[in-house]
C-alpha cells in the first residue's frame, strides 16, 4: 500500500469515527447541560478545564515529543515505556497538589465553591482523559489508527448507552456524570493498552540502563525545555481566565461560557480527526528534509482544514439561538452571544493545531515559545479588563467578555504563528492570508441568506423545521461554492468531481 492509499484509508477510517462521534456529541450535548442546568454545568466546565489544563503543564509538551520521536522512531519499545513512568509522575504530582491544598485550607480559593469530591472526580477525569490521548497517539504513531479508532467509538457509545440511561432513571447530575465518564475512559484505556501492547512493550521486561534513561531525559529535555516558560504562562493565564469568571460572574456565566466552548469542541471533532495524521506527515518529511514534501503537504491541509472548520462553525455561530434552544434549552437563553462566538472559535483554532504542528515537527519551539508568552501575556490584560470588577477599571463582561478574548487572542496569535512559518520555510503569505479572510466572510453570508429564508418561510413550524431546512440549504450552497471554487478547500475540480462520484457510488450501494 502507498503512503498516500494508507494516509486516504487511516484518515478515512479516523474521520468516520469521529464523526460517529459527532453524532454521540450531539446527543450528550442535548441532555447533559439541559440536565444539569447553568449553574452545575458550569461548575462542571470550570473543574474539568482546570485539571486538564493542569495535567498539560505538568506534561510540558512531552506527550507532543514523544509522537514525533515515535513517527521517526517506531521501534523504539523502550522509548514508551520511559514515558509510561513520567505518566505515572505526572498523576503524583498533581494529587499531591490536591491533597496540599485541601490540607493547607488553600482549595476554596482555587475552586471557589466546590466540593473535594467533585474536586477530586474531576481531576481522575482529566487525568484518563490525558492517558487516552496518549495511548490513541502511541497508536497513530505506530500506524494502528483503525484500532485505535475502533476503541474510541466504543468508548464513545457506551458513554452515550450510560448517559442515556442515568437520564431515564432521573439518576443524572454532576457527580453520576463525572463518575460515568471517568469509567468510559478506563473501558478506553483498557483496550488501547492491549493494542498498544502488539509490540510488547508493557508485558515485556521492563529494565532499563540508567544511561539509556538519562539520554532520553536529555532528548525529551531539549525538545521541551524551550516551552517550559510558555506553558507555564500559557496554563495559568487559561486557569486565571476561568477562576476569575468564577469568582466575578458566577457558575451560571461560566456555564454559558462552557456550553459554548462544548458546542463549538463538537464542531472539531472532523478536522481534529486530521490534524495527528498531518502531524505525522510533517515530522516524516522534515525528518527526512525533504522541504518540497513538507510545504505540498501544508499548503494541501492546511486551507482544507480551515474551510471544513469554517463551515460547522459558520453555520452554528448563525443558528446560535436555535442551537442553544436545542442543546440547552431555555435555562441558557442568555447565553447567545457567548455561544456565537465559540462556534467560531475552533476555525482559527485548527489553524493553531497545524502551525503548533509544524513548529513541534520541525523542532522549533523557541519561536512557538516566544509567540505563545507574548499573545498570553496580551491576553491576561484583556482577561483583567473584560472580567475585572468596574471599580478597578474592569467591564465585568463575563461569559461575553471571555469569549471576545478568546477569539481575539486566537485569531493574533495564529497569524503571527503563520508569519514565521511563511517566511522561514519561503511559502508565499499572501495566498494563506486572503483565504483565512475570504472563507468566512462567504460561509456566514451563505448562513445568513440561509436562515433568513428558512425562518421567513416556515417561521411558524417547531424550530427545529427551519433549523434544519436552512442547514441542508446552506450545505447545498457550500457544495456549490466547492465546485464553482474548489480552491477554497484546496482540491481540484477533478477531486472534487471523484468525490461527488465516491458519495453518490456509496449511497446507491446501500439504498433502500
């Protein structure tokens, strides 16, 4: 099979799951905050993203090392298992916080209002949650996708069977979900580790020389260090964003927050299916130095990918009000412009998934360094200004005031990222510019058209007729903006064409 056949399959196979999972999404994001309401669905949002973003300061970026020297390395069975004790650190450290700062009296300053054991819930989430993702890019590295994907779809339908069924029993609130989930992740984990294990890495003997360990340190040390300051930064301005939500607006605002943070996570999961597979394209040819490869390869996926993300989110930040009344119900009505802006948040966010990429694969950090500490430090400002209290000059502009920040620290920080890669790897700037510009100024006007008609037209049905009248409409105008323009998601229109015929191929086989 050729590379590009085994990237087609591995990525055709990655994108079916995700969206599969996509659809297990869905469902979740229709009862679960519904559920719990704004104020424990904040709670929720503000313990997990705490934790996860802990767990991503503790890891420095090494999880991101050691698929790169995998992709390069894949037969390197020690190299897995070194990383497999500096997982199990990582867990002790972070506890070992926990436990300090329940001791010490310090937790009620750092969760405003929160119960240890929903603390605590909330950390063993995160925690599998970082061994899933490690163990699934283990696979990727080792070119077992479909496997991997196997066991996520798994894990994603037995989430559903037990939300769906805490639900019936009227036994579903932040505790019993927390707890739900931590279990689908260890029924995850479970079968990465015995696929993983093709290799016999985790059942074999596990001695190691001292030397051979202290040359990984080294290796891990050099890729790393260079993004300790930026992550430590990067970490604690998240975390400030989120405590200071908390502790000025409250759970409910920082539920309409996290119902637009998920809504959006939801509309990535297509792209994000991608992104570890370019990843891998990109260290393989750097690795090589074959630079021509590398700049065909990004010049390919990366307008792609911007434009596939711009389509969800275009669509969902139009439909705001609708989608809120879908997923939320009533109790989050407030929560439109947050939502809004969330949805189109995860374009310039997969953006900054393939330029971190890129700098990870090339092995230069130091320039991602310096741009992520300067737009971070740029952003506690503005956190201070939108969130802070009037009487210290703030706008105490909560879930609204988080989100404009978000999106424009996105949006400054990954052009910046583009203006380094475009000039060191001489890739013409212009072009990438003007895309990231023209595509969403079509998709929310198609949007807009879109929904003023379907609204006009079937107003007085459910909102759930116009809703999806108006996405099947605006789907059939990105079909044939594609065709008309299929530059925009980087293909011909001989590409194009053969995918049209693939679908239509697939959908005659199966027909009724």
């Amino acid at each position: 099979m050729s590379p590009t056949a085994s990237f087609k399959k591995r990525y055709s196979f990655k994108l079916l799951t995700n969206i599969v999972g996509m659809g297990v999404g869905l469902v979740t994001q229709a009862i679960v905050p519904r559920v719990l309401g704004p104020a424990s669905y904040g709670n929720y949002s503000f313990l997990t993203d705490y934790f996860w973003q802990l767990i991503g300061f503790l890891n420095l970026n090494s999880s991101t090392a050691l698929y790169t020297k995998l992709c390069q390395r894949p037969n390197e069975k020690s190299l897995v298992r070194v990383y497999a004790c500096f997982s199990i650190i990582i867990g002790s450290v972070a506890l070992l916080f926990i436990l300090f700062s329940y001791l010490s009296g310090f937790s009620q300053i750092l969760w405003p209002e929160q119960a240890m054991s929903f603390i605590i819930l909330a950390f063993v989430l995160a925690y599998f949650r970082y061994c899933n993702d490690t163990l699934i890019s283990i696979s990727d590295a080792f070119g077992w996708t479909i496997k991997s994907e196997l066991s996520n779809v798994i894990q994603r339908i037995f989430s559903l069977i037990l939300v769906l069924l805490l639900f019936f029993l009227h036994l579903l609130n932040l505790g019993s979900y927390l707890i739900l989930q931590i279990a689908t992740l260890s029924l995850s984990i479970t079968l990465l580790i015995f696929i993983v294990n093709k290799k016999r890495i985790f059942f074999e003997s596990w001695h190691l020389q001292w030397l051979q360990v202290r040359g990984y340190i080294k290796e891990f040390w050099v890729f790393c260090a260079p993004l300790f300051i930026f992550s430590a930064v990067s970490v604690l301005t998240v975390i400030f964003d989120r405590w200071l939500l908390q502790k000025s607006a409250g759970s409910i605002e920082q539920g309409y927050y996290g119902l637009g943070y998920q809504i959006g996570a939801v509309s990535l999961l297509v792209t994000s299916a991608m992104i570890p597979l370019v990843f891998r394209e990109y260290a393989v040819s750097l690795g090589k130095g074959d630079n021509a490869e590398f700049k065909r390869v990004l010049l390919r996926y990366l307008p792609m990918l911007y434009s596939i993300s711009a389509y969800f989110g275009c669509f969902l930040a139009v439909e705001s009000k609708s989608v809120i009344r879908l997923f939320g119900g009533n109790a989050y009505s407030q929560a439109i412009f947050p939502v809004s802006l969330m949805c189109l948040y995860p374009i310039h966010q997969t953006l900054g998934q393939l330029n971190a990429s890129v700098y990870f694969a090339a092995h230069r950090t130091d320039i991602y360094r310096n741009i992520g500490i300067g737009c971070s430090v740029v952003g506690l400002f503005m956190s201070l200004l939108l969130l802070g209290p009037k009487e210290y000059g703030g706008f105490e502009a909560g879930a609204n005031g988080l989100s404009i920040k978000m999106i424009l620290i996105q949006f400054i920080s990954v052009n910046i990222q583009l203006f380094y890669i475009t000039r060191i790897w001489g890739i013409k700037r212009s072009r990438l510019v003007i895309h990231q510009i023209v595509v969403p100024i079509l998709f929310l006007s198609g949007a807009y058209a879109c929904s003023y008609v379907s609204y006009t037209l079937a107003g007085d049905l459910p909102f759930i007729i116009p809703f999806f009248v108006s996405g099947i409409m605006y789907t059939a105008s990105i079909i044939l903006l594609a065709i008309l323009f299929p530059t925009i998601f980087s293909v011909s229109r001989g590409e194009m064409f053969g995918l049209m015929s693939g679908v239509k191929k697939v959908l005659t086989r199966y027909r009724c």
